[in-house]
C-alpha cells in the first residue's frame, strides 16, 4: 500500500471519530487533495493512427482497432 493510500485510510479513521465539524471539514479537504493528487488515469480515447503500405500490395485494409461489429480479416497479395 503507497503511503497516500495509508493516509486517505487515516484520515477516514480519525474524520469517524472527530466531534468537531471543522476538523473533520480539514481531514476531508486532505482526503480530497490526496485523491485528486494520486488519481487513476483511465485512456478513454484511442490517439490518431496512421497506416502506411506500398502500391505493389494489394486488398490491404487498414485495422481500426477496436470497434464493436468492425473487426476485418484482410487478405494481403503481392502483385
């Protein structure tokens, strides 16, 4: 477990118990930076990509990745 993570446990551990509202308002503003500080960053869109082949290949396809109903078998032939 990274020492942020340790901390955020913490900080939930001692905001459970504190009777004081603006202490708990300073453990869960901590809690809010650490968070936003250690985010998880998810890839949520594929980058441009560029394919490139020769004139003397032939039927080639180009591979759009991913894409749901799309997924082509190209048949490559020399000429």
């Amino acid at each position: 477990m990274a020492p942020w993570e340790k901390e955020i446990y913490d900080i939930f551990n001692k905001a459970a118990v504190e009777p004081s509202a603006s202490a708990r308002k300073a453990l869960y503003t901590r809690w809010q930076l650490l968070f936003a500080q250690n985010l998880p960053v998810t890839p949520i869109a594929k980058p441009e990509n560029i394919g490139a082949v020769s004139n003397k290949y032939g039927n080639y396809v180009y591979n759009l990745g991913v894409i749901p109903g799309y997924n082509p078998v190209p048949l490559i032939y020399q000429k």
